[in-house]
C-alpha cells in the first residue's frame, strides 16, 4: 500500500497531538499505553513518529486520539 505525504508529512494531526499529550503532561508512553488499552495497538516509538509527522495516522486511530486527549477530531485536523 502506498501512503502519500502532505507537504512532506504522513498526517497533518502530529503537532495537535503534542500539543493536547503536553497540555494533559502524559508522556509519550503514557499516551501509547492508554491507546493500547482502547486496542490501538502501538508503542512510544510510533507516537513519537506520528508527532514528527513520519508516521500515517488511521481513521480510527485518531477518533481513539480524540477521545483520550478530550478534543475533537477536526481540532487535531485544523492548521489553527
């Protein structure tokens, strides 16, 4: 499968979602550790690439991202 980039990212959600992990001061594992526990199956390295901007981020995972970080999914899709 081939995944595109966007002005040289893999998702435009990765500094939302640092923004909203720090404002919650989770950690990176913290974050990975709650996503598991809603089945998203993913580790600290994979949040840390999703937050760079290197790794693709599904549909479902970023309703689960949403949810665990108490914004809504087009706040993480926004530019503002």
């Amino acid at each position: 499968m081939k995944i595109y980039d966007y002005n040289g990212k893999k998702n435009i959600c990765g500094k939302k979602i640092k923004e909203a992990r720090k404002r919650l001061k989770l950690s990176q594992e913290n974050l990975a550790a709650k996503l598991q526990t809603e089945g998203i199956n993913i580790e600290r390295d994979s949040v840390s690439r999703i937050e760079i901007g290197t790794r693709f981020v599904a549909d479902y995972e970023l309703l689960v991202l949403s949810e665990i970080l108490g914004v809504s999914p087009e706040w993480l899709l926004s530019d503002k």
